[in-house]
C-alpha cells in the first residue's frame, strides 16, 4: 500500500515542479510585455536535466548542515550532491531547488539551463562587463 502512495505522490511533484515552471515563464512573459526586462531577469529558469545528473556526489557527511533544510548531515552514508561551487546539500533537497531556479542558494552560482533566451543574455551580460574591464584597463594605462 506504502509503494502505491509513493508512486503517486512522485507524479504530483513533477506535475507541481512543471506548473510552477510554467507560472515562472507566464510570470516572464508579462514582467517582459510591461517593459519590466531587469525584474524578469531577477527570474532565473530552472537548471537543465543535464546539468542536475551531472553533478557530483557523495555520501559521507564530513560534519556541516544543508543550507537549504538546515538539517545536518549525518555520516551514514546520506546521499549528498555537491555543485561546482562546492557547497553541499541533501540531495532531495538541492534536486527539488534546481527543477526551479539554475543558481546556488548560497552564492547564487548558475548552472546551465535549457532556456536559449537566457543563456544569450548571460553571454551578453559578460560580454559587456569584459568590453567594462577592458576599457577600464586601457584608461587606467593611459592616466593611470
């Protein structure tokens, strides 16, 4: 009886994770028809499958707490998924955080995600604060 619950109760949360992607993107939508681009950008999408199975994972706890439940980790073999940021979580917790946001709940690190939109708006972004530190560079040489 226990496994039939858990088999349902599974569909509910991916069925819930694509409504709330789907509230994210309609959100998007109407921030971007308002003129309203910066607040639709503080929206990042979810992290792509992809990136999520690709990251690393351990399963000692090696002291510390989750950033995201604040549980501590507990040294019996605990599934733990670590980001390249290096910060670690439970690996439910962190699995559930990404299907809604790309970015590291403590230093906001992206990962990468399956919108093309915003993963061009990104390589602008850096495109221009390269173009920034470059022009910097060659005013500081020049009045340095």
């Amino acid at each position: 009886m226990a496994s039939y619950f858990d088999e349902h109760a599974q569909d509910e949360d991916e069925e819930r994770w694509e409504e709330e992607e789907s509230l994210i993107r309609l959100a998007r939508l109407i921030l971007r028809g308002l003129g309203l681009e910066s607040a639709a950008a503080q929206l990042p999408p979810p992290a792509s499958q992809a990136a999520i199975l690709a990251l690393r994972k351990r399963s000692e706890g090696k002291g510390g707490s989750c950033p995201v439940c604040l549980a501590a980790f507990a040294d019996d073999g605990e599934d733990i998924t670590v980001l390249p940021c290096n910060h670690s979580y439970h690996t439910a917790c962190i699995s559930t955080w990404l299907h809604k946001t790309c970015s590291c709940p403590v230093c906001r690190f992206e990962l990468p995600t399956d919108d093309v939109e915003y993963e061009e708006t990104k390589k602008e972004k850096e495109r221009e604060r390269q173009r920034e530190h470059t022009r910097q560079c060659l005013h500081d040489s020049m009045y340095g």
